[in-house]
C-alpha cells in the first residue's frame, strides 16, 4: 500500500469484498506480478491521483464466487486479469469485471502469471516490424508479448534488439532477426537494410519507449512516417471491446502452444518481498524474467 506518493510502500490489512457485483467475479488472488509502474508511480507521484491506493498491474487467481449475469466463468476456474479498480488488485481477493479476464488452461501453474496485452496487432502479411531493447540493457517483458502477437498475426521478418544470451529464447517466441543491443544504431540499421531489401518498412514498435529506442525507430528507413502513441484505455468501448475478444482467445492460445507463458522468479515471502523486487526493476538488474509474489505466503 501508498499512503502518499514518493511515501515507503508498507504492508497493511484492508476488508475483502463479500459479494462481487453484476457481471463482477471475485478472486482468490495466488499470483501478483511487478511491473516497473509501480514504482514510478511512487518515484514520480504519476498515473494515481487519490491515495491511499494498493498498486499492482497483473492478477492470477481462482474464480470463487459469481455475481449476477455472470455465465462465462465458473467457480475454480483460473483466471488472469488486470483489474480496473487498483485499489483492489493486490488483495487477497479481488472483484474483476467480466471482460477484464481470461481464463487460464487447468495445465498452467499459478507462477506462470501471463501479463495480458493492452493491444492487438491487425493481420496483415509482408511487414516488418523492430522491437527497441530497453536502455540496451534487457530483452523487454512488452517485446516478448508483441513479438508473439506480431508472429500469430502473420508478420515477418520480425527483427529485433537484445542481449544475445536471449537469442534462441526469442527466436522461439517468433523473431526472424535478432541483433546485439550492443551494436552502434548506424550498424543496426545497416543490418535491418540488408536484411529486408526492398521490402517496405511498414511499422516498427518500440516496446521501451526510452530516447535512445525512439531516436533507433524514427531512424529507420523509410517514408512519410508517422509516430503514434498507443495507449489502451478500459474506458474506451472501442478497446474494451478488442480486450473481450483478445481475452476470449487466450485461453486456447496457450494451450495450442500460440503463446508461450513468461519465464518468472518467483520472490520469496510473499507479499513482503515485493519492495525488494520493485528496486531490483528501478536499478535495472533483472533481466529474462517477470518478478512475482504469492500473497498467501507472506510471512
């Protein structure tokens, strides 16, 4: 919990929620996940404007009880979501609106929290799309989901930057290409040239968004480009509706083998260890994985 941004984040007990609402079910939360927001919005008092507020990104769990209307899930069904009301997230139980959820396969272990997508990639064929590794230093948790969705959607060559070490890893996931981070941008872009030809640059996604990846996207070749933000907002009815039909998917993805679950390291002690791993993120020292906590095993 946040008493006040740029405030110690601290353990508290707060009241589990009775009775989840229409089209609401409640979670038995085994899974949280960190993501580098957390803390930045403590750093840098962004994105909450109404505090106190309990952070977190990314939620697995068991379905244990159904609000009204509720038809497409059931209880003990395994589910993944991230929850539109913040306050609620890192819970040991959490109300989650029904289009905010996916249903996890019975094979997929709880430490495997799958960070669902903000976006969907339209599905056209012959484009090449670069993935900016963040500060040079790490292959990003966003570019491995986006190198997945861009391989089911039927794009290629999909070439991006990385640490070598990650190499066959993202080769497995979909990438065609994979170059050294380390590489000046002027030789980067001399091997995304050679490796397309003639082939139009249609789209380049930069999944980090620091300056040294926009400057590396602006600068490929190509013209009459145009940079787009993209932002996925559950108060959008355009979005809401893509998260629907993405979610009702996902399921069968990840055991089709589609979408492969991210590698974790699951922090010891629950709840009480997440600090420490949110300062890991801050510093940068994590590397190939997604960090979580298992609320029940807080000491």
């Amino acid at each position: 919990m946040l008493k006040e941004t740029i405030w110690p984040f601290q353990l508290a007990d707060v009241s589990v929620p009775n009775k989840p609402g229409k089209d609401e079910i409640l979670v038995k939360v085994r899974v949280v996940a960190l993501n580098p927001a957390d803390w930045k919005i403590r750093k840098f008092g962004v994105f909450v404007e109404h505090y106190p507020v309990i952070l977190g990104s990314d939620v697995a769990g068991e379905v244990v009880e159904l609000g009204e209307n509720v038809t497409l899930f059931s209880k003990v069904d395994k589910v993944a979501s991230r929850p539109t009301r913040l306050a609620n997230e890192l819970r040991d139980s959490s109300n989650s609106p029904k289009p905010m959820l996916s249903q996890l396969p019975r094979f997929l272990l709880n430490s495997h929290l799958l960070k669902l997508l903000q976006s969907l990639w339209v599905s056209r064929r012959h484009m090449t799309v670069i993935f900016g590794d963040p500060e040079w230093r790490r292959a990003g948790r966003a570019q491995w989901d986006m190198i997945q969705l861009a391989h089911l959607s039927g794009f290629s060559p999909i070439i991006t930057t990385s640490s070598l070490k990650h190499e066959e890893f993202l080769k497995s996931l979909g990438a065609t290409n994979v170059h050294d981070r380390s590489l000046s941008p002027d030789v980067i872009q001399a091997a995304v040239k050679q490796r397309i030809g003639d082939i139009p640059l249609k789209l380049v996604y930069d999944a980090i968004a620091v300056p040294e990846t926009q400057h590396l996207a602006a600068e490929q070749p190509g013209d009459n480009k145009t940079i787009i933000g993209a932002v996925a907002l559950k108060t959008l009815p355009f979005h809401v509706k893509l998260l629907r039909e993405l979610y009702t998917k996902l399921s069968g993805w990840l055991e089709n083998g589609s979408i492969k679950p991210r590698r974790v390291e699951t922090l010891p002690n629950g709840l009480s260890r997440i600090v420490e791993g949110l300062q890991r993120l801050e510093e940068d020292k994590v590397s190939g994985v997604k960090l979580v906590g298992l609320p029940q095993k807080t000491a």
